[in-house]
C-alpha cells in the first residue's frame, strides 16, 4: 500500500452527526495527492517555477464506513489511469481507520493547467518524467490520445 498521509481527525473535521465531515475526506485525499507528487519529485516549489498546477475535473467520494474524532488515518494514493504524457490522470485514493478498515474510496480525474495561460498544459519532459513514477495500480490503464472535442 502507497501511503502518503497519515494523521489524527481533528474537531474541525467533524460533523454534527459526530463523523468525519464530507469536505474533510477530499481535504486529506487532496494533501495524500501533494505528498504523492513530492515523493516522486514534483515538489509544489517546481511546479509553481513551471508554472503548472494540478487541476481537478471530477472528484467521486464513496463512503464505507464512518471515522470519527481522535481516530487515526492513512491515505494511500495510486495511478489507476493517465496519457502516455501523464497530461490527463485519473487517482485512486483509499482512507483507512487506524484500526485498518478502508472507510472511503476517492477517485479522482484531473490534468495539468497552465497558471499564466489558464488553460489544460502538456507537461515539459522533465516533470513528465517525474510523473511517471508515480505509483500505479495493478488495474493501471493507460487513456488514449487527446480528443478532437478537447482542442475546441
């Protein structure tokens, strides 16, 4: 299992139904997702100096069991799909209670976008690289070139 967040449910992480709060499990799938690409050198200091940036189009959270104040817990994040230039991506991250129990899925589809232009960017060769050596699932799928739909 590729782990890239572990931490303790803080109060402000919690609903008034005295759970984990929806907006808390994007919130350290999206910190997993940063430690990922730091991991594999694409340092948020690189990106900024490229001027590229992470951006999402979807975000799918399927809860499986509650997390509750105090609990321990670990993110793990993986590749499931992405072009062969790693310009469209598509990750996996799982959450689990410190006592081991997967308690939520997120998938989440995004791509790269040009900070100056503001518009999707292909990676330059050097963070590509970095990029493909992300951890990949064993289900990993590799997506097909760029749609016409996608350049209008």
């Amino acid at each position: 299992m590729n782990v890239f967040y572990e931490g303790q449910v803080l109060w402000s992480q919690i609903d008034a139904n005295q759970h984990m709060r929806h907006s808390a499990y994007a919130d350290i799938a999206a910190q997993a997702r940063l430690n990922m690409l730091e991991s594999v050198g694409l340092k948020t200091t690189t990106l900024f100096e490229y001027k590229i940036g992470p951006v999402l189009f979807r975000e799918e959270l399927r809860y499986l069991r509650e997390i509750s104040l105090g609990d321990d817990v670990k993110v793990s994040c993986e590749i499931i799909s992405s072009r062969a230039d790693g310009s469209r991506w598509t990750i996996r991250h799982e959450i689990f209670r410190g006592d081991g129990t997967k308690a939520a899925i997120i998938i989440a589809e995004g791509a790269w976008i040009d900070m100056k232009k503001r518009k999707l960017a292909i990676l330059p060769a050097a963070i590509s690289e970095m990029f493909a050596k992300a951890p990949r699932a064993d289900d990993y799928q590799e997506q097909g070139p760029k749609l016409k739909a996608e350049t209008q």
